[in-house]
C-alpha cells in the first residue's frame, strides 16, 4: 500500500518528506528508515552516494598568454572583520595559471567590472577572450525580454574592444580562477593579517606585491612564448567604451528622461529639426552623464528629478545594499491602538476626562 501510495503521489519526494506526508495525511505508521528502503529498492530515491556523478574532461591550456583570461568574483571575509565584507576580482590567465589583475571591490557590479578592465588593458593590454560564468553583468539571463538587443553593457564594450566574451556553464569549466580563489582565501588573507590592512584603499595597495610574489613561486611557462595581448587602437577610446550606453528619443520640446531625471537639450538648430530623434545617454564611473547625438555632445541641463522607483539589486549585490540601506523605524499614528487607553479611549481622552 505504501509503495503505491509513493508511486502514485510521492515519487520525486524525498523519504523525509514521503514519511511526513504517508504519516499524517495517509494515516500510514511507518518509520523513516522503512520508507528510505522502500524508495531505495525500488529506485523510486537513490541516496547521495549511489548516484551518478557528472564527469568533467580535461581541457588542456591555451598555449599563449592572454589568449584566454577566466574572470571571477568571491565574495568573502577577506578582512577578517578589520573592515568591510567585499568581494575580490580576479583575472587568471589560462595558459600560465598566473593572476594577471586582482581588485577588491564592495560588490560585483558593472562599473567595478569597468574599472577592473581599465587597470587590466592598462598593465596587459587586450586579453583575446574573457571567459567568466553566467553572472547578469556579463549576460542577459531573463528569457523572452521585450527589449534590447540579448547583450549586456559588458558585452557590448568587449564587442567594442574586439575581445571574445565566452560564459562558461559550470563552475569547473573555469576552475582555474576557483583554484586560485581558494588559494587566494588561505595565502592572501594571511599575508592581510600580518600587514594588518583594514580598508579597501590599503588592500588594493598591497595587491601588486602580493601578485609578483605569487606569480613568482606558481606560474607556468606557456607553450608558446608569444603573447597574445593586442594594444589599443588609436579610435579606442576607454573613456567612452567602459561606461554605461543607453538609447533615448527626445519628446516634442526635446527633453528626455533617465534614471529619474528629466533634461532639457538646448541647442541652436530649429526645434522640429531633433523632434523623436535617437539620442545616446553615457553615463560614466564617476556619475557624469553626457547626452551624444551622432556623436557630437548636446548640451543638456536637468530639469527635474523625480522620485526614484524600486532598484533591481542582483543576489550578490543584496548584502552589500541591505548594510548601506538605513533601518526604518516604524512610528506608531496617533490614533494607533498602542496609543489607546482602557476599553479603546485614547490616552488623550482619558486625562482630559471630567471627574
């Protein structure tokens, strides 16, 4: 009777989950132990152990350096509580296993991952292909969206940079940047300590030292000594790629409105001349925004700003929002029933009650 019962209604529960069910909604007496080993011999359930592990083959190494980067985020105690909670940045290259770029930042977000490729190109140059996981900054996970082109902001600059942008689907597709986290979470922290480094201006200082120390005693040599890095062409402008791109079409007396702001274009050019065109929004690290229309700049000035709607904060940014966010503090109205007296009276009513 139980094993019918589990076939029929229970077959993907669990035996905890099947017994709880079997005892209370189907008055079955059974114990947990008789109802895992009736799963068990049937295969209805099979125990950890028993079931069939994924199997991942080895994937040998670029031969070049900078022919392929892994890029990864940890969240992580890397201060040990001398500072704040922070997530670490990192750019381990393929071929040679060396870190190429470290950055502590508060939180995996888009301008982080900005000003982290700026210091990369900065010190490398051009990396062939980033390969990081399926994080939201580097593609667009939401199926069947209304809008947009399926590519995020990073994307979009990697397109412009000619840099290959390649998502891995597991974790150990990229276990080359995992491995040098876990090293990183013993070595790096320990070396921290001892410094006794308590911000993240202190520990982004100390990072170079650390990598050419690291490197020194676990890099690799590639198979091919030829670098794979390219330099900056002249039309590459960093200041204008690493920053965030949005389209915008004018109203009729040429204003627009982003990110809760409305601005008024001036400009010289009869008004129906610029009515519903297509102008592109900038907005860059430091919070400047610049209004382009075909790439020449407009002069916009703000107008209003109206009150801002609820932000969309992805998992690994929500710790990071929730400690920033002040706590609310709910004050009870006035005519609030923790404000009321004996029998519903307000305290109010009772002392100025005639006697």
């Amino acid at each position: 009777m139980a094993l019918g019962l589990i076939r029929d209604h229970y077959t993907d529960f669990g035996p905890t989950l099947a017994h709880e069910y079997l005892s209370e909604k189907d008055n079955l007496p059974l114990s947990i132990s008789t109802v895992r080993n009736v799963m068990i011999e049937h295969q209805i359930w099979l125990p950890k152990e028993q079931r069939k592990k994924r199997i991942f083959q080895l994937r040998p190494r670029r031969p070049r350096e900078g022919e392929l980067i892994q890029l990864d985020g940890s969240e992580h105690e890397w201060l040990e509580g001398r500072g704040p909670y922070c997530t670490l940045l990192s750019f381990i290259d393929d071929a040679t296993s060396k870190i190429m770029f470290l950055k502590f930042v508060k939180s995996e977000n888009l301008m982080d991952y900005f000003d982290a490729m700026r210091g990369y190109i900065a010190k490398h140059g051009r990396p062939q292909t980033l390969y990081p996981d399926k994080h939201g900054v580097f593609r667009v996970n939401r199926e069947g969206g209304l809008s947009g082109n399926g590519v995020t902001q990073f994307g979009r600059a990697m397109q412009e940079l000619e840099i290959q942008l390649i998502c891995a689907n597991t974790p150990q597709a990229k276990g080359r940047v995992e491995r040098r986290h876990r090293d990183l979470q013993d070595r790096l922290i320990k070396a921290m300590r001892l410094q006794k480094i308590a911000t993240l201006e202190e520990a982004n200082a100390f990072l170079p030292f650390f990598i050419d120390d690291f490197n020194k005693r676990f890099a690799k040599p590639p198979q091919d000594t030829a670098n794979a890095h390219k330099p900056l062409l002249p039309e590459q402008n960093l200041d204008r790629i690493l920053c965030q791109k949005t389209l915008r079409q004018l109203s009729k007396n040429l204003t627009l409105q982003y990110d809760n702001v409305t601005y008024q274009i001036i400009s010289e050019r009869p008004s129906y001349a610029m009515r519903k065109a297509t102008v592109e929004v900038l907005e860059f690290n430091n919070g400047t925004v610049a209004i382009e229309y075909h790439g020449k700049a407009l002069i916009a000035v703000p107008y209003h700003q109206m009150q801002a709607r609820t932000e969309e904060v992805s998992s690994k940014e929500l710790l990071t929002k929730l400690a920033e966010k002040p706590k609310y503090k709910p004050k009870p109205g006035r005519h609030h029933p923790w404000k009321r007296g004996r029998r519903g009276f307000s305290r109010r009513a009772l002392n100025l009650a005639p006697c």
